[in-house]
C-alpha cells in the first residue's frame, strides 16, 4: 500500500492577498506626497492577510526588509498592494509585498515599492506553530516564486555591496 505524506502543503494562490485605498490628505505630509509610514502599515496590514490566508493561524511580523521609495504618491492617488507567500521555514513565512499607484484617469500603474517581510504564525498559546509546505501547483506561481526569492537575493546583495 502506498504511504500518505503527513505534510501539510498549501498553495502560493492561497496566501494571494491585494488591497487598494485612495490616498487620503490624513495619509499626506505637508507636500501631499504619502506618509512613508502610512505605506509601510498597509504593507503590513497586506503582508499579515497573506499569512494568515496561507498559515489559517494568527501571524505576526517578524521582519521586514530594506525599503526604497522608488516614486511619490500623490493625494488622490489609487494606491494598490499586494502581497504574496513565497518561501517558508518551519514556522515563518516569507512574503513579498509590493505597491504600485495609479491615477485611473490618466492610465498610468507606477511601481512605487516593495519589500520583503518574515511573518510567524502562532499557536492559541500564542507561541510560534509550524506552517504549511508552500507548493506551486502552476507555471504563474513559479515565476512568482522565482521572481521574489531573486529580487530578495539582488535586494540583499545590493545591500550588502552599499554597506561594505
Ligand atoms: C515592535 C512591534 O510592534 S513589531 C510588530 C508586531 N510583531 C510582533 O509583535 C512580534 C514580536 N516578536 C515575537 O513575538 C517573537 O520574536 C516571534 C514570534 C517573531 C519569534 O519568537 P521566538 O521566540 O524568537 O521564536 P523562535 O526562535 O522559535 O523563532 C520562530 C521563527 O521566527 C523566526 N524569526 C524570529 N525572529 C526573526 C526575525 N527577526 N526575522 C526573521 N525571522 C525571525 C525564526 O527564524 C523562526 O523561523 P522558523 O521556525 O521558520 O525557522
């Protein structure tokens, strides 16, 4: 008889989460470009929905990686995030986020930034629980893999050779 794996895998699908909010004059510095820290907390929000849609647990953020601003985002613009699990350890999560800003009227979609954050799933106790295997059950899931465990390294490395 052939034996069942016990592990319990999960899709990159699963954990797929995207949110958009206009930029609001209450997220503006006195320029009326975004809060930088106003980003960041929907990055987070985002990244937090993606980790508990994969894990089905409570997450918290355990890291999250250097942050560009590659492009202002001005008042009244859509802001959209999106984020994704791309790799796990025996209870975290590696989930790649990235926002992009657009002025619907003018049919323009700006890559704004992106980040890499590490989130952990929690037991009831509220003590760190082994997550699912990611597995990538489609070509589209495995470029996406692929593209966010690259752009990590290239992030990492051109970090490394700034600090050097
Ligand atoms: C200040 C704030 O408000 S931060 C925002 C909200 N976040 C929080 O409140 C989280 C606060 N931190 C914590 O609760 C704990 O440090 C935890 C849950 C993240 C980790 O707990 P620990 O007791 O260190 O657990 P443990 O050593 O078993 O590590 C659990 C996992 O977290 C990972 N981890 C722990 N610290 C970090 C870190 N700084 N960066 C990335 N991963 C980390 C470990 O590598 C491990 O992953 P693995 O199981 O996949 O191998």
């Amino acid at each position: 008889m052939q034996q069942q794996s016990s592990v319990e895998t999960r899709s990159l699908s699963a954990s797929r989460a995207e949110m958009s909010e206009i930029l609001m004059p209450n997220d503006t510095n006195n320029l009326g470009r975004a809060l930088g820290g106003r980003i960041l907390e929907w990055m987070d929000v985002c990244g937090a929905i993606a980790g508990r849609r994969f894990a089905e647990r409570q997450v918290v953020t355990a890291s999250m990686d250097h942050v560009d601003f590659l492009a202002p985002i001005d008042v009244g613009d859509v802001v959209t995030v999106e984020a994704y699990v791309f790799d796990t350890g025996r209870t975290s999560m590696d989930i790649k986020v990235d926002v992009t800003a657009e002025r619907p009227s003018e049919g323009d979609r700006r890559e704004t930034l992106t980040s890499f954050f590490t989130f952990v799933a929690l037991d009831d106790d509220e003590k760190p629980v082994p997550v699912p295997d990611l597995v990538c059950d489609s070509q589209e899931e495995r470029e996406l893999r692929d593209a966010a465990l690259q752009k990590r390294r290239e992030h990492r490395a051109a970090l490394a050779e700034e600090f050097e």
